[in-house]
C-alpha cells in the first residue's frame, strides 16, 4: 500500500498510464501473487515448525514420541481432503484478498502525501476484517 501510494503521489502512476501501460498487469498483479505466495510459504513453514516442535517437546513433558516416521503418518493419516482444501483455501484466498485489498488502497489516493498512512491503515484494517470472515466462510463451507 505504501509503494503504490507513493508511486501514485510522485506521479508515476500517471506516467505508466500515459505510456500505454496497464497498472493493474503491471503494479497489481506481481504484488498479489507475491502476497499469495508468500502466505502459502509462510503457512506451510508455520505448520512443519509446529509439527516438529510438538515432535520435539513430548520428551521434556515425559511423553515418548517414538519413531518420527510413524508421528509423520499418524498426522498424515488423520487429514481428510476437505482439510488439505480447507488449508490450501484459506491460504491462498486470504493472500489473494489481503494483496488486493493493498493494492487498491494505494493506487485510490489522490496525489497527497497525508493520505499515504490514512490508505496503509485502512488497508490493514480492511485485510484482516476480510480475512477473518472469509476463513470463517471457508470453514463453515468445508466442515458444515
């Protein structure tokens, strides 16, 4: 949100535009497919480190965790496809709508430098609202 709102207060949006240039294919879709991406990277490291964690932590707590190969496939093997759907639609929904919502928030300033945190902020805002009642939808949708 703050690049594409100081782009668009310098002026170099409007440049684009003048070139021919579509700012949607050219600012907003990498920006958005970065913004999956990354959630779906980040999410499935979260996940790997949790696993691992929970792995490593039962034997302080006194709990023998045994082989690490049947952990693995006892936690494969409790998954259902509507939870592999359900984790891969949230991620990826939640990237799509989070990169957007940014996008669209700091491209629709109107070239003044005070409304540049006044956009970041309701891009943040406007994401995590978004996020949450689409991941409750998805939920409600997957396991309902």
């Amino acid at each position: 949100t703050t690049e594409l709102a100081n782009m668009r207060v310098r002026g170099e949006v409007h440049f684009l535009d003048a070139m021919g240039i579509d700012q949607m294919v050219y600012l907003v879709l990498p920006r958005v497919f970065g913004v999956v991406m990354s959630v779906l990277c980040l999410t499935v490291l979260f996940v790997a480190i949790s696993f691992g964690s929970g792995y490593l932590l039962s034997v302080p707590l006194g709990v023998r965790p045994g082989d690490p190969a049947l952990f693995l496939n006892s936690v494969l093997g409790a998954l259902f496809p509507s939870d592999i759907l359900n984790f891969l639609a949230k991620t990826l929904v939640s990237g799509i709508i989070t990169g957007t919502i940014c996008c669209v928030e700091g491209l629709s300033i109107q070239e003044s430098v005070n409304e540049v945190p006044q956009a970041v902020t309701r891009a943040v805002v406007r994401s995590i609202i978004s996020v949450i009642i689409i991941s409750a939808m998805i939920s409600m949708l997957a396991y309902v």
